[in-house]
C-alpha cells in the first residue's frame, strides 16, 4: 500500500470529522468483542453468518492498513436507481440546459447522427433552459435516449464505445448536468431523494408522456452491513456508475462522507461542471473512454481507495492492494467483485454474467442474496454461461470463461424470492 496516499486520506478523514462528517469507524473492544450484524430479516441461508464471519475474522486488526469493503450503490445498496430518481427530477423541473451551440453532439462522443437529429427536432433551440416540464416531445426524446439508448423511433443511440469501460447512456445523465455547479446537483438530488422516500412504494410519476417509478429505498440489510463494517475498523466505500455529486447525498444516508464516494465525475469549467469526463488509469480527461463501469469500477477503486496511478491501475492488483469484501447487482460490478479477496455479496437481479460467476462461485467466495425489498422469482430458463453471458469490450456475446480459461457451464437460478 502507497503509506503516503493513507497518510493523506487519514488526514482527510480528520478534517471531515471537525466538520461532521467523519469517515472514520467507531471505536469497538477489538478481537472477541466485535461489532455484530443486527438485522436478522431477508438473509438467505447461512449468508449473514458468513459475512459476521468476515467481520470477526478482520475485526480489531490493526497489523497493517485497515480492510476494505466496497459497494455498488443502485440496487445494491438502495432498491431502484438514483441516476434515475436525478433524471427524471431534471426532465420534471426544467434543469437541463441545451446542448452548445445546439448541438446534442457535444454531449457525448457516441451519441449517433440519427440520435442528435431526433434531439435537434424534438427539443427548442435558442433557449436557455429546456422546457422539458411542458415540452413532453422534448422531454420523451431525452428520455428514451438516456433510458432505452434509442430514439423515440427505434433508432440506435450510441456507438462505438468499448462495453467493458463504458455505459454512454449511464455518462449522459453526468453530461447533461454541463453548466451547473456540483452544489447546485446536489441540491437537485437532494430533492428527488426527499421525494422518492418520501413517495409509497411501488409510486409512479408522469415524466413526459410516459410512466417511469417514483420511490426508492434504503436497504436495511446494506445499512447494518455498513455500520458493522465501520465499527469493526473497515474502510468502508461507495462506487458507482451514477454521477458523483448525486452518489454523495445518497450516501451521507448509510453514513458514508463524500470522500468516499467514487462516482461519474464531469471536468470542471469556471467552477460549473463540464460536458467531458474524468479519467482513469491511461485515460486522460476528456478522452470520455472509462467510467466507473465493469473494468472502470476497478480502475476508479485502484487509483482513488488503494493510490495505483497511471495504465497500472486498469489491472488487477496483489491481493495485498485489493478489497476484501465487495457486493454488487449487476454485470456493471464484476470486475471490482472478482477482485475482492474474502466474500463478494450477490443481490440477484438476473444478470447474465454475474450470476453465472456467482453460481459457479469457482473458489468459493461468492455469496448470493435475493433483493431484500421486490426480489426476483427463480429465472425459468438456465443463464447462458456457455454461449452468451459474457458481453466482450466490442458488444459481442461470448462465453463466459474462469480465470483459467475454462467455460462456466449453465447455470440454474436458485436463490430468489417466492
């Protein structure tokens, strides 16, 4: 571990804890008398004894740097998705600027020709806001773009970026936010989140023409987890392919501070936030090539958590520079969940990739829950390990293969909801 990197984030956790906002676990008794999960309800099997076994395993150790534990936020550690609650806040309360010059193809580099054009025709031009309140032709374009990466008409809406690093339509929705300040996104996220706790679950809102969900919840389960971890000395983090400045509300909800929030993160221009991104690894900024997407999560946690700078943190680090435990929902988690190094926490939402490397769980590592709030019933049909699980960096569908080149078999659903 790079000690002077620890040495400046633990001066980090100092500040933020005069100010509130301490990062830092609280003191516990150290081996024999660790912190223990609390929450009993939604864990299925023998999981949440094998994740009080991880706690006690690393509770009180204080030999090296401390253990860390990262999570995926949307689904993981809430049930629905805050880019999504963010997004539908701006379409309903006219927050997103046009593009410059009018000119959607400046607000991302994969957007096609065909998508511009649809954007072009469907929203005013000559505006300083867009009326998307009002405007539902403008509002539903943006929407299909950003939700179904396609136009209104059926049209593909993004190409040539490479699917292992990034998810053009999850980076849109940070794009979009060109022009504001990152206290003024906050406070746009910290209105769709009082809204969206706020609302009964199951509640839909009018986001153009269209239906779309308006609740979310803290999982009570992650909650617990959290706090545990924490008390049991664990460096606790959040990465997520959701915009930076929303991921850090959401999470100040779980305890956790903005400086250990990894999320989409926009180039700053005179203070307000960019169109371009933030890179990683041997991606400069600008170049809008890596999020914090599959490959890119594990990037963004090598270079922010564990200190790796330059290509070196595109790869996968000695153990002794990697996670212990991870949870994640999805196949956009893989690569940061196959790095850790005790236990990485499934919650099954029937992702192809995922689910067959935790079902197939080769060293024994993977642990699989169903959602704690709405899970999923059993898939009827195996996951197509075999053939198709696996999405390449080029879009193709290929097998999905272990460490050591072997083929994942089908699998079988077997841990869902009734």
């Amino acid at each position: 571990m790079n000690t002077r990197f620890r040495r400046i984030t633990a001066t980090a956790a100092t500040v933020l804890a005069l100010a509130g906002l301490a990062t830092a676990p609280p003191a516990h008794a150290g081996p024999g008398k660790c912190p223990t999960l609390k929450v009993s309800e939604g864990w299925y099997g023998d999981n949440r004894a094998r994740l009080q076994e991880l706690i006690d395993a690393h509770c009180g150790d204080r030999r090296g740097d401390r253990p860390v534990a990262v999570f995926d936020w949307d689904n993981t550690v809430i049930k629905n998705d805050v880019g999504d609650a963010t997004m539908y806040w701006l379409l309903r309360n006219d927050r997103i600027r046009p593009p410059a010059n009018d000119d959607w193809t400046t607000t991302s580099r994969y957007l096609t020709p065909g998508a511009a054009a649809a954007l072009r025709d469907a929203c005013p031009t000559g505006v300083r806001i867009l009326p998307t309140a009002t405007d539902t032709r403008c509002a539903d374009e943006i929407l299909s773009v950003y939700a179904e990466g396609a136009t209104t008409t059926g049209s593909e809406a993004f190409t040539g970026f490479d699917h292992r690093r990034m998810e053009p339509q999850y980076a849109w929705l940070a794009q979009l936010l060109r022009g504001w300040t990152t206290r003024q996104v906050e406070s746009f996220a910290a209105a769709a989140r009082a809204e969206n706790l706020a609302a009964p679950t199951g509640a839909t809102q009018r986001v153009g023409t269209g239906e779309v969900t308006a609740w979310v919840r803290y999982y009570e389960q992650q909650r617990d987890l959290v706090r545990t971890l924490r008390a049991a000395g664990f460096d606790v983090w959040i990465v997520s392919a959701s915009p930076e400045p929303v991921v850090d509300v959401w999470a100040r909800g779980v305890g956790i501070a903005p400086s250990h929030a990894i999320g989409i993160r926009n180039t700053t221009e005179h203070g307000r936030l960019g169109a371009r991104l933030k890179g990683c690894g041997g991606v400069r900024d600008g170049e809008d090539s890596m999020i914090t997407y599959i490959d890119g999560k594990r990037c963004w946690i090598n270079q922010e958590i564990f200190g790796v700078r330059g290509p070196a943190a595109e790869r996968v680090q000695p153990a002794s520079r990697r996670q212990v435990f991870a949870a994640g929902d999805s196949d956009t988690d893989i690569s940061f969940l196959r790095d850790a190094t005790g236990l990485r926490l499934v919650l099954n939402r029937n992702k192809n990739e995922l689910m067959c490397r935790a079902y197939d769980d080769s060293d024994g590592r993977w642990i699989v829950n169903p959602m704690f709030i709405e899970p999923k019933k059993a898939k009827t049909s195996p996951y197509p390990c075999a053939t198709t699980g696996y999405i390449a960096s080029d879009g193709t569908a290929q097998p999905v293969r272990r460490a050591d080149g072997s083929v994942v078999p089908d699998q079988w659903d077997s841990v869902f909801g009734s």
